[in-house]
C-alpha cells in the first residue's frame, strides 16, 4: 500500500537511526515535510544526505531530548519551520539496561519525560490540525524483565500514558497511538552488536520468534504511518504489538 502524507507536517523526535529512521524516511518519501531530531549530528547529516539523494528533503537539529529547554526549543523551531504539525513521533530511548541511578534516569529523561514533555508542547499546534501523536513503546513494557528492568519499566509507563493522553485528547479531535515494536535488527543498533558479540543471546531471541527472524525497522515504520493515516481515523489510545509473534512465545 502507498500512503499519501502530501501537505502534511511531521515531526520525529529521536530519528537518526533505527525505528525512528525508518519512519522518517518513510514519512518524507510519502510526501510529508518532514523535521528529525537526534543527540548526534553525524547521522544526522547521513539521514538529510539519502533524502537529498533521493531529489527529497527535510528539517535536522541536534537536541539531547532527555533535556528539557533543549527538546522545547527544537520542537518550536521544527513547527516554525514545517509551518504547523500534523504528525508526532516520540521515538527516542535511552535504553536503560542496568538496574541503578544511571539506568532509571537516563529512561525516566528520555523515554517517559521525553514523550511526555514533546506532547505538552506540540498539542497546541496539533488541536488546530486534528492531528496525531504515535509513541514508540516496546515489547518489553508487557511481561517483567531482569535485563532490562528500567527500559521495560518505562516503557510500560509510556504504554499507559499514551492511553490517558488520548482519552483526554479525543474532544479536541487529536488521536493518540503507541506502537510496541519486538526485537528489532538494523545496522549498529542492539541486536546487531549483539549477533556479533553475544550470539547465545541473538540465536536464543531468534529462536523464540515464530517466523524464525527479527523484524527491520521498515515493519515498524509501515505500521507509523497506517496509525497517522486516515485509515486509523477510528483508533486513539491503542498500543500496537509488532513483533512477528514474539511475544506468543
């Protein structure tokens, strides 16, 4: 299926690679203005190369989403810059592994309050458009976890917040989704340093995926802009599994 995001305007907090990437990519080649954020510029300026490779554009700043004035100061200059907002993606995570101090506030900064504060500052722009919000939740928030206690932790938080946000949307016409992705393979993320550095762990998590394989960031991204679509006029509050099964088994 071809979407069609002509003359809308899209933010991506936390897309310079991975999902986030994905979704960008996937946005601006469906015709949306587009505008991404991420900590580094390096990558950055790899996204704005390949859009401008494909005769395409979009908006990239730096900003550390886990900080407060920084994140509200690039959300105003991207909808200064795109002119208004239709479409937000909360995509950004500090992955907290570790049980401690670093691994619960690095989580609480970046995936709960991130989400939380680019809301808080986008609903203005979105009320006037009808607009959406999708959060990027994980697999992880549904069932307990020892590896990576925080990182499920919060995410579940994300999970229940993107409920209380949409039902308290839903009169100004602003329909809010989550997206709980399984485990996803890309070049230089997670699971790729994992296949080449603990494959036990790699081959144990394939294993448990009843077709056999992880997902790509593309699957992820197809399912983002279904949820931006008019197709998905009628969900708000929802948070999407995909994960080919993983968590049936």
């Amino acid at each position: 299926m071809t979407f069609n995001f002509h003359g809308r305007r899209v933010i991506v907090a936390g897309g310079s690679k991975g999902i986030g990437r994905a979704i960008a990519l996937g946005f601006v080649r469906a015709g949306a203005s587009v505008s991404v954020c991420a900590r580094g510029q390096a990558p950055l300026n790899a996204l704005a190369e390949e859009v401008a490779g494909e005769g395409l554009a979009l908006h990239a700043l730096p900003c550390d989403i886990g900080n407060k004035a920084a994140l509200e100061t690039y959300l105003q200059s991207a909808m200064g810059e795109l002119g208004g907002l239709d479409v937000l993606v909360n995509c950004a995570s500090a992955f907290g592994r570790e049980d401690n101090e670093e691994g619960w506030l690095s989580s609480v900064e970046v995936d709960l309050m991130g989400t939380v504060r680019a809301g808080h500052t986008c609903l203005p722009a979105l009320k006037e458009t009808g607009g959406t919000i999708i959060n990027i939740a994980s697999i992880a928030a549904l069932h307990a976890s020892t590896r990576t206690a925080p990182y499920a932790a919060i995410k579940a938080a994300v999970a229940h917040y993107t409920g209380s946000l949409a039902v308290a949307m839903a009169p100004h016409k602003v329909r809010v989704n989550g997206i709980a992705p399984g485990s996803i393979e890309f070049p230089g993320g997670v699971w790729d340093q994992a296949r080449q550095h603990n494959p036990e762990l790699y081959e144990r998590i394939r294993g448990g995926i009843p077709f056999g394989r992880l997902g790509t960031p593309e699957e992820v991204a197809d399912v983002a802009l279904f949820l931006a679509s008019d197709l998905a006029r009628w969900m708000t509050g929802q948070t999407l599994v995909v994960d080919g099964g993983q968590v049936l088994s």
